[in-house]
C-alpha cells in the first residue's frame, strides 16, 4: 500500500511537500505515512484517492484496477443508477 502511495505521487511529480499541503498535515507526518512508518487514516486514504482519481481499493492494495470495475463495465447504467 504504501509503495502504491508512493508511486502515484512520483508519477504525477508531485513533492511530499505538495501532497502535505494539500492534506493539511505537515511533510515530516506525511513522510512517516508514506514509507509506513505511520497508519494511514481513513480520511488521508479517502482524500489521496480523489485526489489521484482511483479507488480506495487500489491505494490499499486489494485490487490492481485503479479505477472501479462496476463503473467501467456500465454497472451503474445498467442498474438504473
């Protein structure tokens, strides 16, 4: 999970700096998060997901999909939602 972090981050180019700002935490709590030195909380995981656009399931590593397969496969249009 925390490698997944990590990676999303480096491939957008963003600094821990950047991405602890826009957690409102400060770079050294992010860095302890990142590398798993630190829990990652619920509102930081639900926060890091939108920010990068996937699904709280890839961050934590229980899929490799980045994105919701029920929405990709027009789960949600097919079941009137």
């Amino acid at each position: 999970m925390y490698v997944r972090i990590r990676d999303l981050r480096q491939k957008r180019n963003y600094s821990q700096g950047k991405i602890a700002h826009y957690l409102s935490c400060s770079q050294s709590s992010y860095s302890r998060i990142e590398s798993g030195a630190r829990e990652l909380p619920v509102d930081i995981l639900i926060k890091l997901a939108e920010l990068y656009n996937v699904n709280v399931d890839y961050i934590l590593g229980l899929t490799e999909f980045p994105y919701s397969q029920m929405k990709s496969r027009g789960f949600y249009r097919n079941h009137g939602f």
